[in-house]
C-alpha cells in the first residue's frame, strides 16, 4: 500500500501491447462512426450504408492512431 511511487513509475514506463491498442481503436472507431452516421442519416444529411461507416470509421481510426502518436 505505502509503494504509490513504484506504480506510479511502472505505469510511466509501461507501453503496452500495439494489438491491444489498434483492436480497440478499430472496435471503438467503428461504433462511433456507425452513431455518427445514424445521427446524420436520422438529420437526412447523408445516407445510412456500409460504406458511409466504414469511410467515417476510417477517418475516426487514422486520426485516433495519429494524436496518439503525436
């Protein structure tokens, strides 16, 4: 309990794993570009297809991997 510093440097040092991060980059991508275009589609600016979400999915996914990069 009295070791907060060994955590605290532990979590600093820690990377992780990249297939952890890009899994749930791409799972998390996807949902919110999916909500993303319902919401659009319910507001009649675009149309509700797959490739509407897998575009918008896409976009969401490289920006996410690109800020956490940065």
């Amino acid at each position: 309990m009295g070791d907060k510093e060994g955590f605290g440097d532990a979590v600093s040092r820690s990377e992780g794993d990249i297939r952890v991060f890009l899994a749930l980059n791409a799972l998390l991508s996807t949902v919110f570009a999916a909500a993303i275009v319902w919401g659009l589609s319910y507001l009649d600016f675009i149309a509700w297809s797959l490739l509407n979400v897998a575009t918008t999915a896409i976009v969401l996914f490289s920006f996410a991997y690109l800020m956490s990069n940065a």
